[in-house]
C-alpha cells in the first residue's frame, strides 16, 4: 500500500552525520585562532575533515616537501543496531545505536635535523595521526559537544527541556593502521588511526494515515440535583 | 667471456648510457655530505597507499638504479632508520618539470647476480 505523503525529511542519521562534521570543522577554526592569539603555530591545531568520502585522496600526492600538511581526517557511518528493549512497534519508533569511522592520516616526510641526525618519516607520521587524534578526541569528547551542539535548552533555566533524539555520543574504541609490507614503501610515510565514534539515535517511520470513519462528540455535565448526563453527537 | 660476465657488462652499460639510452645523471649524497655524480634509471610514478583502513591516500613512488661498481667506497649503502645519525640521498631532476628534487634512500635492493643495486626514495624536506 503506497504512502500518502512524501518522504521529505532529514532522518537523525544523517543529522548526526552532518554534526560531526561541523563539530570538527567549527572546534577546528576555534582552535586555530586560539592557538594565533596565544602567539603559538595555529598550524599544529589545524585538520583537514572530510565527511562520507571513499575516493582516493590526493591531497599528499602533487604538494611540494616543504609544504606542511594537516592530518586529514575523515568521518563515515559504518553501522547502526537497534535496541529492541527500548524501540516500540518495528517501523514506527526505533532506537538505534550507530557507529562513526572516524579515521585520522598523518604524513611524515625525512628530513635534516640540525641538532644532530634526522628525522625519520615513519616516526614523524606516527606523531602526526597521534597529534590529529589528540584533535579528534578532545573536540568530540568535550562537554560542549556532549549532544553534538544540538541540544535544545530552556532559556529560563538553560537546562535541556526535551529529551534529543540523539544521545550518549562517544569514542568507543580506537585502533591504529599502517600499511601492508608491499605498500610500506613510498614517497612519504603515512599512519592511520580508526576511531569509533558511537552515538545513540532514534529513526521515526511513516505510520499509516488515520480515516476517520465518524465524528463522536461528548459533553459531560452535572445537573442541578447532582446527576452526570453525557450530552453526544455523532456526525 | 661468460654470460653472466656479458650480462654484468650489459646492464652497467644500458644504466649508464645518458646519450643513446634511458639513463640520467644523478647525484649520490653520503650521510657526510659528500656528492658522487652518477648514472641510472630515476622512476617517479604515483601511488596508492591503503593505511588499512580500505581508504586510500596516493602518494608516488620513487626510485634510481644504479651499477654497484660505480658506488664510492667507503660505508655501505643502506636505507638508514637510526634517527640519530644523517642519511643517504639522492638528487636529481625531473624530466618532466626540470625541477630538482631531493630523496632519502629508506630501502636498498641489491641485485648481486646482475651488478646493480635499487634505492628505493621518499622525499626529503630542504636540501
């Protein structure tokens, strides 16, 4: 039986998606100008975010070796399960719990140390996906951003006055990656971590449309005596 | 002559012929800064990298060979992971763009049977 009205909503999901992007994007601009205004190299807060991308990233490949590169960071939805104990009739109300990739590259490329020897590349990119990581998990794990900056406080109290729909985001685990042996070698270094990014969400489905086969109408009231009457009309 | 002395003869001949064949000058940097010019095959293509997340970055990969005779003496010739010490480099210049670039050596292959050994590069910030 077809739906009588158009699907022409935003589901949480993709709010979610959406929000951690812009988290990380937002928290990143923060970060950069706090570190300019605090007179350090707001290069070392920067990142680069991509959100639900799969092709090759070539960010790395043409960039001279002097230039300095962000680690890049990049946000996928992997899986969602629902939560039988708290979702109601299946396609109505269901509560998911999701799961983010997060994954964050770091580039390392040689280099003379003045001090004495030099600097490796794998040594270097391992440093720089563990400094985009620190990035990652502080902005996501901070309070601010609890509900992903989407909680709706009462102005009165500036306590949250609806339940989000969209909850208990957190960094449930974090695994990091280096090449396989053939693809060790190259023109620069990289290391990778996956962070996963779990959040709690709830999905409403369209319900059937309600026909209304007649209108009951009822009025309660108490005569002077004490007798309750229900006056009705039915159309 | 054998044939393994012939094939020796052949591919120093073939890595060093900058005139008639696919050989390029090079330069070859020791860890003390000393350069010995050279000629061999330079290879520069892209490359893609998987981290092991199944995303890929690209990347390229880099390498020169070159005759194991005309190797300067002295310390062996190796892809150095000790931080503390300098390390082997290599230049030369891109014959697509003219422009000079620098390399580490991080990897060696060396191929007894037919005198020549592979460096594998990275790229290498400054000079």
């Amino acid at each position: 039986m077809p739906l009588q009205s158009l699907i022409d909503k935003i589901d949480s999901f993709e709010f979610v998606r959406d929000q951690i992007a812009a988290v990380l994007v937002t928290e990143r601009e923060n970060q950069m100008d706090l570190a300019a205004r605090a007179g350090k190299d707001s290069f070392f807060w920067g990142l680069k975010v991509y959100s639900e991308r799969d092709k090759a990233y070539e960010d790395w490949l043409n960039v001279g070796n002097d230039h300095r590169q962000e680690p890049i960071v990049s946000t996928i939805m992997k899986a969602a399960v629902r939560d039988p104990s708290v979702s109601t009739v299946p396609g109505v109300k269901n509560v998911y719990d999701g799961t983010w990739w997060i994954d964050v590259y770091g580039r390392g490329i040689a280099s003379d140390n003045p001090a004495g020897g030099h600097v490796t590349s794998d040594a270097m990119a391992h440093t720089e996906c563990h400094r985009g990581v620190r990035l990652v998990r502080n902005i996501l794990a901070a309070g601010p951003n609890r509900f992903l900056g989407a909680v709706i406080l009462d102005p009165a109290t500036g306590k949250p006055v609806e339940q989000p729909i969209w909850a208990h985001p957190n960094i449930e685990r974090w695994e990091f990656f280096g090449p396989e042996v053939e693809g060790r070698g190259g023109s620069f270094s990289v290391w990778g971590c996956r962070l996963e990014f779990a959040v709690r969400f709830t999905e409403f489905s369209p319900e059937y449309e309600p026909v209304i086969l007649e209108e009951l109408g009822v009025t309660v009231r108490r005569t002077e005596d004490g007798v309750v009457l229900m006056d009705t009309t039915v159309t | 002559m054998s044939l393994r002395d012939l094939a020796l003869l052949d591919v120093g001949h073939i890595l060093r012929d900058s005139v008639g064949g696919a050989g390029q000058a090079l330069t070859l940097i020791s860890p003390e800064g000393v350069e010995t010019p050279l000629t061999g095959f330079t290879g520069d293509i892209s490359r893609a990298f998987d981290p092991g997340t199944g995303m890929v970055v690209k990347g390229r990969t880099v390498h020169v060979t070159i005759p194991i005779a005309d190797l300067p003496a002295g310390d062996r010739l190796e892809g150095e992971t000790n931080d503390s010490r300098k390390a082997w480099r290599v230049k030369f210049t891109s014959v697509t763009t003219g422009v000079e670039s620098y390399f580490k050596v991080y990897e060696t292959d060396p191929d007894d049977s037919l005198g020549c050994i592979n460096l594998m590069l990275e790229v290498w910030r400054g000079c």
